[in-house]
C-alpha cells in the first residue's frame, strides 16, 4: 500500500493486481473494518449514503474488497448520472473512482530471437 | 580475469557438455544485481562482448550466477570465403546463436542479457520507456513497442537533449533514473536501423536524473499534441503497465515509482508528429 497526496495504491501480491483509488474511495476503504454500516461511514466522513454505495460498488467491482458487498447502489435503482444529479454538480470531483490493471509478468518481455544459420539440405 | 569457473545453480547436461571445453578466457559480472558468467574460447572474444553491456558492470568473486554464457569465436583464418562461419553462443547451455557472423553473436549476447537484466534485477525497476533528460531533469516515456518511444527520443535529441536509453527506463529504489544507453533502434526501414547517440552529435547520460516529466501518450498519425494532466496514481499505474519486474519485485515497484513521481508532472492522452511533443515538452521544462 502506497499513500499519495490524494490517492492510494493498493497492490494486490495474490492477484497481481495494482489499483489507484481517488480520495473519497480511498476514505471509504479505510473504512471497512467489517464492523461499520454504510450509515455510521457516511456519518464519518459527511457524505451521502448514497456515496458511500457507489464506493462500495467500484471497490467490490476491482476486487479489493474480501467480502461482497450485500447491496449496491444498483439496487437504489440510482444510475451515477442520476447520483451527481442528486448530490449536486459541484460535488462530482467526489465521486469515488478506482483504476486497476494487471500487473505484467516477466514472460511480457520480448524474446530475443535466435540467430541460427540455414541448414544445409542433403541430397 | 578470474580463473574460477562460475557456478550455475543447477547444471544441465548441456552446460556440462560445454564444461569439457576450454575457456581461458572467464569473467564474473554483475549488472544491476544480476549476476552472470561469461566464458570465451579465446581471450580476444572477451572484450568486444563487455563493450556491449549497456551500462557499467561490477566484477564478482564468487557465489552462483543467474546465468552463464559460453562464447565460441572462430579462431580460424578465413582463407575459404565459402566456409560458414563458426561462432557460437550459448545460455545456460541453450544455443542462441550458431553458425552465424561474429556480428550476429555479439548481437544475440547484447539482446539476451538486456532482457535477463530487466526481468531479474533486484536492485532497479526496469520499465519499457525512452527516457531522456533535459537540463538535469529526467524525462520518461512508457510504451509498448512500436508505441512510439524511439521517435519521441530521437525528437529530443535533435533539440539537445541527453540520451538515457530508447527502450528501459531504470529507476532505483529512491525513483531517480539510471542510463542504459544502447544504439536506438530506428524503425525507418523494414531492417530497423542503429544509430548510436553520437552521431547525433548528443551527451549520453553517465548520472543520475530526478524525474521531471513522464509522457504517457500514444501516437496517431495527424493528431494535434492536446497533453491531459494526470495524477500520480495514473502515472504509477501507467508505468507499472510497462514494467517487467514489477512482479517480482513489488515493494522496489512501488518505492521506486513513488519516488520518482512525486516531483513529476504527468500527461496523458494522444499525440501526433514527434517534433511538436518534444517541443512543447521542452518549453514547459524551461518555464
């Protein structure tokens, strides 16, 4: 784990995954001991729960999360469009993000080839 | 020139076939942590294979190597032009070139170790990336192969800047970047011809550079140059994209990167003629 100004990297040794979560996913993720609810998060960090649901969502989507997630923000029937709406344009740069990729492995690197002369055929 | 013959750790039947040769000619070296063995049928064939080594070595004495290289050179006079060339070179037993010029030896040996070097190193992040600097300040640019990188790196050269390598940027644990210079690779023919840094008339890199830039683009033929600020996450992941030990060596990764982003500007997105990038790069370095 790597703390930014602004972000977090989590690497992943098991999946071989790195991911980068923005600040507010950041916040939320710090805050999944597994004995806080949505409402006692959002009270924390002076967010609507509804936020606090789409973290939830893009963390259990990149893996980062041991446990699913029993509800989403899915099931609000709340689209993120709809959620920037509701909360307000301004507070769209909140909107919790996380950026995963796979980690490559040595076998990514290019082979040098061989350099082998012709075979001579026999007749 | 040691006289020890080097360990591998596991000795196949190939490497011992080739152990009942004889080597007057060994070295042990270490090239970012990696450690190999370089044995010639002749001491002659050794210098030109240590010329060929990017960036500076060390010298070992003892303790296993990650991989021997057995060199053959043809010692006999060429009197018979028609007679095929008798040089060969082996990895760790594995042939990887024979029957071929000395040219094409040397070469095989050059292009396997590079990649030896980048995926084993225990003491640098290797990452696919040209990599430049511009008045001290080091500039780094990610991509795959044919991305782009060697055109960006000759741009930057036309306009004066310090050559730090055309295919791996080499950052150490505290993210500050390490030449590995080797002659670039232009793709202006099929052939894909060298051009060493001197006939750009341009310094090659020998120290150290902070990381400054990084330019994470991709190129499109007839775009406009529109850079896209990143954050220092985007960049850290970008370049762990390109990297080819990170996975071996993730605590080094990320320490590195860290490091070397944290006083780095970062752009993004995509980009067209070689020339303007460089040119904007550079006036926004001298601001």
């Amino acid at each position: 784990m790597r703390e930014l100004k602004d972000e977090l990297i989590l690497y992943d040794t098991t999946m071989k995954r790195a991911h980068c979560l923005n600040d507010t996913a950041a916040a939320v993720w710090r805050l999944c001991d597994g004995r806080r609810n949505v409402r006692e998060i959002a009270h924390v960090l002076e967010k609507d729960e509804e936020l606090v649901w789409m973290a939830l969502q893009e963390l259990e989507d990149s893996g980062v999360l041991n446990r699913d997630v029993p509800q989403t923000i899915r099931s609000y029937g709340l689209s993120r469009r709809e959620l920037v709406m509701k909360i307000g344009i301004g507070a769209a740069v909140a909107l919790p993000m996380v950026s995963s990729i796979l980690v490559p492995t040595a076998s990514a690197a290019p082979s040098p080839p061989t350099k082998q002369s012709p075979r001579r055929v026999r007749r | 020139m040691s006289t020890i013959e080097p360990s591998v750790p596991s000795r196949s039947r190939q490497v011992k076939k080739l152990d009942r040769l004889h080597w007057p000619a060994i070295a042990r070296l270490t090239v970012y942590g990696v450690r190999i063995g370089l044995r010639a049928n002749a001491l002659e064939f050794i210098d030109p294979l240590l010329s060929r080594i990017p960036s500076g070595f060390g010298t070992e004495s003892s303790g296993p190597i990650d991989r021997l290289y057995s060199v053959i050179g043809d010692t006999k006079p060429r009197a018979d032009e028609k007679r095929r060339d008798c040089n060969f070179h082996f990895a760790n037993g594995r042939r990887l070139a024979g029957g071929t010029s000395w040219e094409d030896v040397c070469d095989s040996f050059e292009a396997d170790l590079e990649v030896l070097v980048a995926t084993r190193s225990r003491n640098a992040l290797f990452i696919h990336a040209g990599a430049v600097s511009w008045k001290d300040k080091a500039i780094v640019i990610p991509g795959e192969s044919h991305s782009g990188k060697t055109t960006l790196v000759q741009a930057f050269l036309e306009l004066g800047a310090t050559y730090y390598s055309d295919e791996f940027a080499v950052l150490d644990s505290e993210g500050q970047l390490h030449p590995f210079p080797r002659a670039l690779r232009v793709r202006s023919n099929l052939a894909g011809k060298k051009i060493s840094a001197a006939e750009f008339g341009v310094a090659t890199g020998v120290a150290p550079a902070q990381v400054r830039l990084v330019i994470l683009t991709r190129h499109v033929p007839g775009l406009r140059w529109r850079p896209k600020a990143l954050s220092q996450g985007e960049a850290i992941l970008g370049m762990i994209q390109n990297s080819l030990n990170a996975q071996r060596h993730p605590e080094l990764a990320l320490s590195a990167l860290q490091r070397a982003t944290d006083a780095a500007h970062v752009l993004g997105g995509t980009r067209g003629e070689a020339k303007d990038t460089a040119r904007w790069a550079v006036q926004h370095l001298n601001r």
